[in-house]
C-alpha cells in the first residue's frame, strides 16, 4: 500500500517527511521520493527502502519548508528510481505524489501523447499530473481549477498532494476512496496517508471525505467540494499514544501486536462485557437492536484476515441466533449485482476502515436502503463513518502489515454482538449465556497462556521451515481459523499454504499429502474432536507430518500427532480467539528464520 506524507510550515520540511516516511514503512512499498519547494522545485528518489533515499539524498541541499513524500508500491511499471514518486509536470514546475489508481489512465494517456507530451514514467498518477497540466495551459485556469475539472473525469480512487513552484505558500490535496489525515499545527500543516507520521506534532486532525479538495497553506486550511462550494473542516482530536505506533523493543511489529494481544482483548471488552450485571452492553448495536434482531438476513461484507471474522461470525450468529447469514469478499460484491432486499442488514468488518473494496460494496448496499453496522478498528475512518452504527474493535494502531491483535478483537466484538441479539431474541437458553460470559471475560488471561508457550511454539515452527507448501484444516468453529492459519503463513514466510475445511481433504486435496508437507490441524475439543482425529489418522496413514493445537491435556492427539501446540480448554464459540494464536507466532517464526 502506498503512503503519503506532505508537510508546509516553519520547519524544515525533510526532515518532518523523512521520519514520516519512515512511521509508514510498515504498509509495504519498493521505493519512495520526497519533493522539496526551496525557490526551484528538486525531486529525490530511490528504488528500494526510505534509508536507500536517504543515504543518495546525503551531502545534498535538502532545504525548504514546504514538501511532499510517498512510499509506492508498483502496480503501473515495475519499482524504479524513474516509477518512484513525486512525479513532474512536463514544464517542470508541479509535483505530485498519489496513492490509489487511475482507472481511466490509458484513455487519457493516449489523448496527451496525440497532444504532444512525452512521459517518463509507466505510472498512472504521472498521466493524473500531465491531465492537470494540460487544463491549466489549455484554459488558463488556477491549479486548484484544473485540479477540480481534472478530478470530474478521472475513474478510481486516489489521494493526490501536489507542490507548484510558482506558489510556494500552497498545497493542494484531494482524496477519493484512499485516506488522508491533515494534522492542525500552529502556523504549519501535515498530510499522511494515517495518523502515525503526524501524532507527534499534533493532535487535531481533520480527516478529508471522498471528493473534497483540501487548499493547505501553513496558517489555513480551506476544504471545498468538486462544485467549488466550501465545506466546514471536522476537527477531530486523535487518540493515539506515540509509543502504541513504536516497536517497544520487539523485533518486528507482528510479534509486539501478538503479545499485545491480552490487553487489546481486554480493552475491547471493557465497558461491555458488565460481569456484575451479567449483560453486554454496546450502545450502537442497542439502539438497532429492532433491526438487527428482526433481520430477515445479515450479509457481512469484508476482505482479507476480516473475511475469515466474517466467516467465524456466521457460524457462531446462525447457531446462536438463528439469523441466516451470507459472508461476502467485498471485492467480489461490488462488482456483481448482489440481491439485497429490505430488512437485510449489512456488517462490514475492517480493521482500516479504509479498504476500498469494502468501503465501495457498502456503499452499494447502502444505495439499496441496506442498513450498515460497521465492526472497525481505527475510530473515524471511512467506513466508520459510511456506517449507520457499530462497534469499534479498540485494538489499537495496527502496524505490522498482516494482522493480528484486530482479527482477534474482531472475533471478540462478533461474538458479543451475538450474544447480544441471541439474547433479545431468546434463541440462547440463561445458563449458556451466562457460561458464554464467563468465557470471553477468560480470555486475557487464557491467551496470556497461550503466549506463556512462545518458545514451544517457535521450537516447532523452526522444524518446518524448509518446506515449500503446508496445508491447515479445521473443522466447525476451527475452519476459519485454519484459512487465517494459511493466511498469516503465506503472507509472512511466503510458504504456499492452503486453508480447508478437514473433512473436504478427501475430496481431492488429499493426494497432495506426503511425507514432507506439514499439515496443521485446528483441533480443540469441540463437537466434531471425534471426526477431526479420523482426519488425522488419514494424514498419517499417507505419511503426512502432522502440527496440531490441540486441547491442552488432549492424549489422544497428542499420541498421533508429530507436534502439538496446547491452548486451555475453552467453550468452542470463543475458542477460536485462543485457537489463532499459536498460528500467529507459528507464521511468524516460520517467515523471520
Ligand atoms: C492479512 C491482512 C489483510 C487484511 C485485508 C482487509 O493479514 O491484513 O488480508 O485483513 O486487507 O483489511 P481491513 O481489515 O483493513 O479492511
């Protein structure tokens, strides 16, 4: 994911961009760029990490107190000094960094290339700039002019931050569908992509909405619409400590943010879970509880590692509630022609709250009077405020790029929300509802456990480190923790890994077992324990190597299986917070070896 930071002000603005650059390392990138305004215009960029930028920036002049600075991540033209952003305008006098796509760059590149200009780049945003540029000579038009006709035919989505070495007092920024913070200082501005570069200089931040210009100058910001009207700026004070967005002496963020995990747990329960009055309380889901409850349906709409929440969430909403529920790839959703009827409810789950996939098929939904409650972590984002009401998952900054500590907040938030409606519509009996209480106020301490195991853990994910391809299979509640499983080890270690259902192995998948692939099996006791073990005595019968977290205490995995990670007994609806966590720091110490 790209990552902008602009600063203007009375500071050195290198600097400032720099360490900004720097905060937002951790959303992944292949190079990056910084343009300074000092009398002339001077773009720097590298291929390759920010401290490659700064070591080929050493000895040269780096003044000015006004700049913009982008991390990219290649999608038009591969990583290069010459793809890296800021990118210049043909008369050299603009410079623009972007985070998004242009959908509709061929097109206009084609009509520029017949007007005369000739590009440097293979990127989209070079084609946004050049678009821009041509409007402003074509009509004789202000830059915040061409900006705004520019932005009425460009298709996609896009944060943009441009510098004009003719006005050098000014920049200009625009979003649709991708985040931009702009943090309120005294007498300077800075811009970024989310708040972790600018929480150390200030606390108010205005977060810009789809379609807004922002005109920055060090003493002003004026936002206005694409039809030229200003609108009123929503000052925001950020929750945000400096240290939750530092790596406190852990080694990589991953690893912090699964050890941070107790405590994320427990804060995501405080204030709900109520032990005295033996009830949940969530004041947005209360007060759509004649909604939800009376749902003919609920779609949840989500990607990634919030997907497979959605998925836990079925499971546990249909057994508990008795609500049918669909999960949805938002991806996929906003592309089809999706049946949504009314009385259908819609939860989007994201720990941004800025995935334009998601952010995009609730906006669909919505059109169709679909009523959204939203499961997000960072408070204020997008689809926290697209929203008609929700929980946040109070996890936390999420820095490290796969996640963790949101998945199991998520797990948490989904399984009150459950017990919740299951409660109002008495589809849960007084005894298990209050059993279910008891379990998610366990388990801080039991995942606390579960971390006490580390160097087990690691002992084991060392063994298989070698090899090429894995597979996770689960069973009920354990099947979407087995697709995280496969997730989180592909992302890290960049091991081919494959999540099933267990009991679908037999359906093909099980000729791909041999002596040398690891089979990690989600194997708690929980209903189906008995059919999990015959999946189990299948993959040792082909000679399959088998990892499995079992029950602590659990001898009869425990004899087949060639490794086990034991977690404490839990119910298995909440089973699955406890269940991931050894998956995390598997992945983990399988991809840092
Ligand atoms: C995997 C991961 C991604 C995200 C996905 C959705 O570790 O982090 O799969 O879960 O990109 O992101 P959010 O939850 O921010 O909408």
């Amino acid at each position: 994911m790209c990552g902008i930071v602009a600063y203007i002000g009375h500071r050195q603005a290198y600097p400032v961009i720099l360490k900004g650059l720097k905060r937002l390392e951790y959303r992944g990138y292949d190079s990056a760029g910084i343009a300074l305004i000092n009398h002339s215009l001077k773009l720097y960029k590298k291929r390759g990490k920010v401290v490659n930028l700064e070591e080929s920036v050493l000895g040269q002049q780096v003044d000015g107190s006004v700049g913009i600075g982008h991390t990219r991540w290649a999608t038009h033209g591969e990583p290069s000094d010459r793809n890296a952003h800021p990118h210049r305008s043909s008369n050299g006098k603009l410079a623009m960094i972007h985070n998004g796509i242009i959908e509709n760059y061929a097109l206009l590149k084609q009509e520029l290339i017949k007007k005369g200009y000739r590009f440097q780049s293979d990127t989209d945003p070079e084609v946004l700039l050049y678009f821009i540029e041509d409007i402003q000579k074509k009509n004789g038009s202000s830059l915040e002019e061409a900006l705004r006709i520019a932005l009425k035919r460009v298709v996609g989505a896009y944060v943009i931050v441009l510098v004009d070495e003719d006005n050098p007092d000014t920049l200009l920024a625009a979003r649709k569908g991708s985040p931009l913070v702009i943090g309120i200082g005294k007498g300077e501005h800075f811009l970024a992509s989310d708040a972790s570069p600018i929480v150390e200089y200030t606390r108010e931040v205005v977060y810009v909405n789809d379609y807004e210009i922002a005109i920055i100058k060090p003493d002003e910001l004026v936002l206005k619409n694409l039809g030229n009207e200003r609108q009123t700026p929503y000052i925001q004070q950020l929750d945000l400590e400096l240290a939750a967005i530092e790596k406190g002496g852990y080694d990589h963020f991953m690893l912090k943010e699964i050890f941070e995990q107790p405590q994320t747990i427990h804060d995501c329960l405080r204030g709900r879970l109520d032990m005295a009055n033996k009830m949940i309380t969530m004041p947005g889901i209360e007060k759509n509880m004649e909604l939800i409850k009376n749902a003919n349906r609920i779609l949840i709409v989500a990607c990634g590692t919030s997907w497979h929440a959605g998925l836990e969430a079925e499971y546990i909403i249909e057994e508990l509630c008795r609500i049918p529920v669909e999960v949805e790839y938002a991806s996929e959703f906003r592309y089809r022609n999706p049946v949504i009827h009314p009385g259908d409810m819609i939860i989007a789950i994201s720990q941004s709250g800025e995935t334009a996939d998601t952010i995009v098929a609730i906006e669909k939904a919505k059109e169709q009077g679909a009523i959204i409650l939203g499961v997000v972590n960072v408070v204020g984002s997008s689809i926290a405020r697209l929203s008609h009401a929700g929980a946040y998952t109070h996890a936390g900054p999420e820095i490290g790029v796969a996640s963790t500590k949101a998945f199991t907040a998520q797990l948490t938030v989904l399984t009150m929300i459950a017990l919740m409606i299951a409660k109002e519509k008495g589809t849960i009996s007084g005894e298990r509802y209050l059993h279910l209480l008891n379990q998610l106020n366990e388990l801080p301490e039991k995942v606390s456990k579960v971390l006490e195991n580390v160097d087990l853990i690691k002992q084991v994910a060392l063994r298989y480190v070698g090899a090429s391809d894995a597979l996770f299979l689960g069973r009920g509640y354990n099947f979407p923790i087995a697709l995280e499983g496969a997730l989180k080890l592909k992302e890290i270690s960049y091991i081919h890994a494959e999540g099933y259902p267990a009991a679908e192995m037999k359906h093909g998948p099980i000729a791909l077992v041999e002596e040398t692939l690891p089979v990690v099996f989600v194997a708690t006791k929980d209903a189906s324990h008995e059919k999990i073990v015959s999946n189990i005595q299948e993959i040792k019968a082909r000679k399959g190597k088998v990892i499995a977290v079992i029950t602590e205490g659990d001898h009869i995995i425990q004899g087949m299986a060639d490794d086990v990670l034991p977690v404490p007994e839990t119910d298995e609806i909440v089973a699955p917070v406890i269940n991931t966590i050894p998956l995390q720091l598997l992945a983990y110490y399988m991809g840092v070896d």
